[in-house]
C-alpha cells in the first residue's frame, strides 16, 4: 500500500513539558554538572568531559578518565571540536577547535533519574577528518522530544586520531596502535554506561547511530570487541567499510609506515619529539603527504580483522539493525560534470574498470543511449561510494538468524538554498537530488540550522516521520507504531525497502540485481590484492 507524508503521526513516549526556567543537576562520574532547559521542556547539558584531555603525553593514547571535580559546572558551553582542516563549507560549528576534544552533550526530556528513557547516541561524519558534536544540524533537542535521551559526541580526527608508529605499537601494553578515534567513541559509551540514568536514560537500552564516516563507525564498533555490550541497537546511515576491492581499513603494517614517514618529516626522532610538535605544524604535515594511510586500521587490538571479515564469520555484536542510504548520494558530481559520460565513453570506463565482468555490469548500468549512459554512471558512482557497501553491510547482518534489520532509501530531492553553486553551475533542487548528508536534518529536525534554504512543508512532515522511526527503533528495535506506515522486517520479508520521501511506501528492492552484480565482483577480487576502484 502507498502512503503519503501528510498524516496524522504518532508519538510514543511523550513527555510532559517543563518550566523554560528550570535546570536541573546531575552527579555523573567526574562531578556534578547543571544544564539548561529549554521551552520544549528538553534539558541540555553541553561540553561534559567524558575523558582526559589527550595533549602532551596522552597525545596518541588511549583515552583516560577525566580529572574529578568537585564544584558543580555549568554545562552550557560546546566543548572544543577535535583538531581538523577546514574541507566542507556545508559544516557549521559552534565551537572552538584544539586536541582538548573528548566531550560530549545530552539532551534529555526525563524529569526524573527514575524515567529510564531509551538513549541514542550520535557519532558524527566528515570521513574521520573532520565534524563535531556542536553541528547545528545535529542538535538533539527536537530528536529528544520524540521521548529519548540524545548524547552527541567528539572524537580525534585524522592524524590525531588514527596515527599509528612501531613505537606506540611497543608502548601501548596491547601491541596495537592507531584507532584512537574508536577508543574515543568507545569511552563515550562507557561513559553513557555509567552515567546516564542520572539524565533519565537507560544504560541497558543504548542506540548508537551515525551517518556516512559516523556509520562505518558504528558497523565497525558492531565488529570490535571492546565495544562488545556498550550497545543494543544499531542505525546507520549512509556507509560501512565493506569495499569492491581490497578491505578499506589499513593494515597495521601499512598504518605504522605512514606513521614513521610522518615523524621523519617532522623530523621527530623519539614519541616525546613527536608528541612536542605543535598542533598545527602536525596537521600540516598530515596533509601535505596524500600517500599516508591516516584512518581505521587493522590494529590488532580496536579491530583484530577487517570489519568485512568479521561479519562474514557471524561473529559480530548480534543486535537489531536498521540502515540505509540516500538515493543520489553524489549524483550531482556526475551529472553536473564537465566532462559527462556518453554512451560510448561508459562502455569503455565498464571495461576498464570491470574487464571480463563488463557485459555483466552493463546488464545492471545500461547505456543504451547517452542520457541512460549519465543516470547509469551517476547509479555507479552511488554504489561505489556508499551504496554497495551499506547493502553488504545490510545483508551480512541480515544471515543472523532472528535479528531484526531494517533497511531504508531516503529519497527526498533535498531542496538548495538560492544560488548554491555545484561544479561551477547553480544547482537545483533535482540537480542535488536525495544527496549525501541530505537526511541529516530530516532525522534530528534541524531545519532553522539552514534558514536559507526554501523548505516545504513536505519537509516537516518527513522529519516527523523519521524522527518517529528511528524513535521507535531505539525504544523497541522495531521503527513501526500505531498511525505510522508500516515497515517490513528486511530480512524476514523479502528484502522489502522502506522509502522515506514525498512517498512513504515499503517495496521488494528493485535494485537488487546491481548489488549481486557488484557482490560477485568483490567475492572475485577478495583473493586478489587489486587496488580499490
């Protein structure tokens, strides 16, 4: 049956709201902390540190537990956002930058410890090099109304925090290094473990959830050990490290050389030289040099084998999953390119990307003509850069016996503000399509972070619809309620797709046979040490 956005949605877990003025504090851990409370009722608690600051000798460590305090702290402030280059303009901070990162926000509707509300917690994207917790567009607040307790957090990005060196693998005491960035996001959970029934939350009931670089790293958590328990449900968005070719994550062999080509260029003979280079001088010298392996990595410890493998084996967190991706995810660099692919220049990429394998792939991504030709590159690149791997991901854990998983398309044309430039041209809203990072305002309901851009009403009602989903899914491990379309179990009912849009409808998954294509493909290449397309 197809349903429409425009209907009459269906909260569960409301709560009462609460006086503008109130504030309320909360004994954690470290100290006592006082947030601030919102209209809504919704009260925020920002920049609580969940550990040590991780400069001078910690820099390039394992997370440690912060400094108690004693007096109670205002927790009103963003905490600084983690080292980063500036890479994406539509990334909006409110914050200060420095490694003195690792900090987290909570918004809670609970008016009492005694509520035990569902969390969720947000991990960022930005492709572990940049992103932070203060994002307007992520802001917890309207997610929280939905009766769930929201914690966003930080984590070291790029050279900070995925550096690996023989002789942090020597100090570490596990014989691993590299991965800080997961340590981090592990900590925050323990940190939520222990701390979050004073905000109302249920420590036995934790969602971890992200998008795009913040969704590989919540699948890749699913295959970590020490992860293992901090969470019970999983919602990604737009990713997941399983890849056509060679594993994404780096070899701890590859992670080390790059390490020791970056201390040469620092000229840092020992860890304390290395540790005493400046912040900004270390982040330059990250950049300068394209050939160095700064992200996940097979440390041994974090992740003993590639996430891909890991799942393969059934040996991953068995927990409820619900995930998908965007339908033009970068569409708009295809068909907004200079250089566009004809029928004729496709067929020739097909074969020298795929070679045997070509004429199968071009079952999938016809090219019969020059426009089908365009919309078959633009569906690859999608596949390539996101879709496969999500769906892989989707499908793993969908073997898992009776563990529920749920997969979505988001596919709302997201609108552009006024003269947004794409490629050198002005996009539209078409042009754009379903994008990568669309659906980020959509799930937290965010739209007054971009003021500019001519929302619809339309917009709202999928945000509400969303919002109430992944609400539910944190509450219960299934997205449906009472009012609300209903949405197929994917593994249990045929590979059925939930699609968000101007359009709500649950579907069979019509492409399908793209990503059987694309699965053969890898399985080939999985013995074979080929570089990544």
């Amino acid at each position: 049956m197809m349903w429409r956005v425009g209907l009459t949605l269906v909260f569960v877990g409301a709560v009462p709201l609460q006086a503008a003025d109130d504030v309320a504090t909360v004994m954690t851990s470290g100290g006592p902390v006082r947030g601030t409370t919102s209209a809504t009722g919704v009260r925020t608690y920002r920049g609580l540190s969940y550990a040590a600051p991780p400069v001078g000798a910690l820099r390039w460590k394992a997370p440690q537990p912060a400094p108690p305090w004693d007096e109670v702290r205002e927790a009103t402030r963003f905490g600084p956002r983690c080292v980063q280059p500036r890479i994406w303009d539509d990334m909006i901070f409110r914050d200060e930058m420095g490694e003195d990162c690792l900090y987290l926000n909570v918004w809670t509707p609970a008016k009492t410890p005694s509520e035990r509300l569902p969390v969720m917690v947000w991990i960022h994207g930005g492709g572990f090099r940049a992103g932070s917790a203060s994002e307007p567009r992520q802001d917890g607040e309207r997610l929280a109304g939905q009766g769930v307790v929201v914690v966003g957090i930080n984590y070291r990005l790029g050279v900070f925090g995925f550096l690996a060196h023989p002789d942090l693998t020597a100090e570490s005491g596990r014989n691993a290094s590299g991965n800080y960035a997961f340590m981090d996001q592990i900590a925050a959970l323990r940190w939520v473990r222990d701390n979050v029934a004073g905000f109302g939350g249920d420590p036995g009931n934790v969602t971890i959830f992200g998008e795009s670089a913040g969704s590989f790293a919540v699948s890749s958590l699913m295959a970590s050990p020490p992860a293992r328990g901090l969470f019970h449900r999983v919602i990604g968005e737009s990713g997941a490290p399983f890849s056509l070719g060679r594993p994404r994550e780096a070899t701890l062999a590859e992670a080390e050389k790059s390490g020791k080509t970056l201390a040469a260029a620092l000229g840092a003979g020992s860890l304390a030289a290395l540790r005493n280079v400046p912040t900004q001088q270390v982040l330059d010298a990250s950049l300068a040099d394209e050939s160095l392996r700064l992200g996940p990595s097979v440390d041994g410890y974090v992740l003993p084998e590639p996430v891909a493998v890991v799942f393969a084996a059934g040996r991953q967190s068995a927990v409820p999953l619900l995930a998908g991706w965007n339908e033009d995810e970068i569409r708009a660099g295809v068909v907004l390119g200079a250089d566009k692919p004809t029928a004729e220049t496709f067929k020739k990429q097909l074969h020298e990307r795929f070679g045997e394998d070509a004429a199968a792939m071009l079952k999938v991504y016809p090219a019969s003509t020059d426009a089908e030709a365009l919309e078959s590159a633009a569906a690859l690149a999608n596949d390539s850069f996101i879709g496969y791997g999500t769906w892989k991901w989707i499908e793993s854990h969908s073997l898992e016996g009776d563990v529920p998983v749920y997969r979505y398309s988001f596919d709302r044309d997201v609108p552009v503000a006024p003269g947004t430039m794409r490629n050198g041209v002005v996009a539209t809203a078409q042009d754009i399509g379903a994008r990568h990072a669309g659906e980020i305002e959509y799930v937290f309901g965010a739209f007054d972070s971009l003021p500019d851009v001519p929302w619809e009403d339309v917009d709202r009602e999928i945000s509400d619809l969303m919002m109430a989903y992944w609400a539910n899914f944190a509450r219960a491990a299934d997205p449906n309620a009472k009012g609300l379309p209903r949405w197929p179990r994917y593994d249990a009912e045929g590979h059925q797709v939930m699609h968000l849009g101007e359009k709500t409808l649950a579907e069979s998954d019509a492409l399908r046979p793209r990503y059987l294509a694309l699965d053969a493909v890898a399985a080939a290449a999985a013995s074979q040490e080929i570089p990544e397309p």
